[in-house]
C-alpha cells in the first residue's frame, strides 16, 4: 500500500483503487485514528493533509491490508512530527494498535519476522527475505479477523498446547534452517487454528492435500486469519503452480507473489510547490 501526502486544508482520504472502494474518506479511516493517536501520544498535532491510498491488498482476506494501514498512519504521524520514532517504536505502537505483532511487524520490516506480544512488551526477530515464491488462494468473501478469532477456543488442554507448539516449534527451525520440506509438511498440520477455522473456509482441507499432492509447492496453511490459503513454492516455479491450482480451483482468485524485500519506505519531493511526500 502507498499514501501519496500532500498538505491541505482539512483532512481527506482518497483512492482509485479496487481494493479500496467505500473506504471511509474523512475523519473515521483507521489510517486517520492511527496518526492522531500516536500523535497525541508523543504530544503533538497533525496538520490537515490530503492524503491518496493506493493499494492492492484484498481486505479482509487475511492478507493483513488492516495491518498495512496501521503502519501506515504511524509512518504518517512520524513524517508529519519530525520523524521522532524508532523502528523498533513502530513495531510496538502497530502491535498494541492490531493486538499481536504478526502483520504489523512484516509491514514494518518486510521480509519474515517473527514474534511475541503482551500489552506490556513486544518482542520481534527480523528473519530475513525467504527465497521461496508464494502462490495464494484468495476467496471472493470476506472473513473479518474479528469472527475467525470468535471460533478459536478460550481454552486448549496442555497435552494439544504442547503437541501443537511442537509443530509450531519445527515450522520456526525449519524457516530459519531453509528446510522448506518441514516447513510445508508443518503448515499442513497446524494445530492451532485449522481445526477450528475449517467451518469458516470450507476449501482449507481439499486444497491442502490437493497442494500436496499434485503440486510441486512445499505446503499450504491459512494466511493470517483466513479465509486466503498461503502456499510455499520452491524459487521460480510459483507461476506454473499458480495455474494449475487456477484450473483446479475456478471460484479463487489465485496469485504469486514473491516475499517482500523492504518494510517501510519514505520518498519525499517537491511537487506543484507544495511539500509531498510518499509513504509504501
Ligand atoms: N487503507 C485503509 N484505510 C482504512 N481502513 C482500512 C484500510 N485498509 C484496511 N482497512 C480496514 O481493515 C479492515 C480489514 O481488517 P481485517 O478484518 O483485520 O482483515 P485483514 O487485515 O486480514 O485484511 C477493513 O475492513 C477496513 O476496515
Ligand atoms: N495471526 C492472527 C491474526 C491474523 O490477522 P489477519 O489480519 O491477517 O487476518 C490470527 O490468526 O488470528
């Protein structure tokens, strides 16, 4: 996602995009919250800026499009404040904002991170760039965080919290030894949120047995909180995997897409006079 900002004399949020369309335009955009509350919260206010959005990340698919939005209004409200934060303070500001690091973080850092979060400290490892191409099954509904995370149990027993760590565990071991064969096959057996979440993506188990078994990708999980099922894909042979999981499966809208290298960036210019600048 990218803002383009522009000083103005009230406040306005704008886009062409697709993706974007109904999103609220004044006052009420979680890009607007966000800044004037971290403003507030390092003591300064905002000037009315004319800001553009343009982005192509589905909402509410569990691609993390509220994630990027709420970085972007802390990246905001830095610009706009004389660039007082550290990264480290935009990771925690962004998690305490969406409630766990998960999305947040990578928007910051891109690339793979990995992390753990309380209301009295965040703590994330940056991992790198993975070199794997990303093949991903996008349904046409909308799934928000809010229900998937109403179907997770409040409480698991200790033997499944530890069997499911266990998987957990090896999946991190094996993304930072490059063993993607672990990786896939501990994506696939998820214990934490697939049991659960299943009732809400009724395509989840098809589509990772069929990931499995008739593709070269290394394995498939949900993405975020659904309803988007994620693919790992050894390098460069994302696309073909892409359609034939595209013919397999009509109704998804199915993409390839590559980690991203860079979290936030920051172009600023001069244009028609005015100070503007370029937040991605
Ligand atoms: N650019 C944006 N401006 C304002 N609100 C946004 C923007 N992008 C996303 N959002 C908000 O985030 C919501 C989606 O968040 P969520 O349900 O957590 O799904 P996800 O983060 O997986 O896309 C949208 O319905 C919208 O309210
Ligand atoms: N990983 C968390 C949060 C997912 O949020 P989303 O915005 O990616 O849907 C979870 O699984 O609840």
């Amino acid at each position: 996602m990218t803002l383009e900002v522009h000083p103005s004399e009230k406040w306005f949020f704008g886009s062409s995009s697709r993706e974007l369309q109904g999103i609220e335009e004044g006052e009420d955009n979680l890009i607007y919250k966000v800044a004037v509350h971290v403003a507030k919260e390092l003591g300064k206010e905002l000037p009315p800026c004319h800001v553009t959005m343009t982005s192509d990340i589905p909402l509410a698919r569990g691609l993390g499009s509220s994630a990027a939005a709420i970085v972007a209004g802390i990246e905001l409200a830095n610009q706009l404040t004389g660039e007082p934060l550290t990264v480290e303070e935009k990771v925690r500001f962004s998690s305490l904002w969406e409630g766990h690091p998960d999305n947040v973080a990578a928007s910051v850092y891109g690339g793979l991170v990995i992390g753990t979060h309380t209301e009295e400290s965040t703590h994330v490892l940056y991992g790198g760039v993975p070199e794997v191409d990303l093949v991903l099954l996008v349904p046409s509904e909308e799934l928000k965080t809010k229900k998937a995370r109403g179907v997770l149990p409040s409480e698991l027993s200790y033997k499944h919290a530890v069997r499911a760590s266990s998987v957990a565990n090896v999946l991190v071991a094996g993304l930072l030894q490059n063993d993607w064969e672990s990786v896939g096959k501990m994506m696939s057996e998820d214990l934490f949120h697939h049991p659960y979440r299943r009732e809400l993506v009724p395509h989840l188990e098809e589509v990772i047995q069929v990931v499995r078994e008739e593709t070269k990708a290394y394995g498939a999980a949900l993405s975020g909180a659904g309803p988007t099922m994620l693919c790992l894909a050894p390098l460069h042979q994302g696309e073909e995997i892409q359609n034939k999981l595209q013919r397999h499966f009509p109704s998804f809208e199915v993409l390839h897409l590559r980690p991203a290298k860079e979290g936030i960036q920051v172009k600023k210019g001069i244009q028609n006079k005015e100070a503007s600048a370029q937040i991605s």
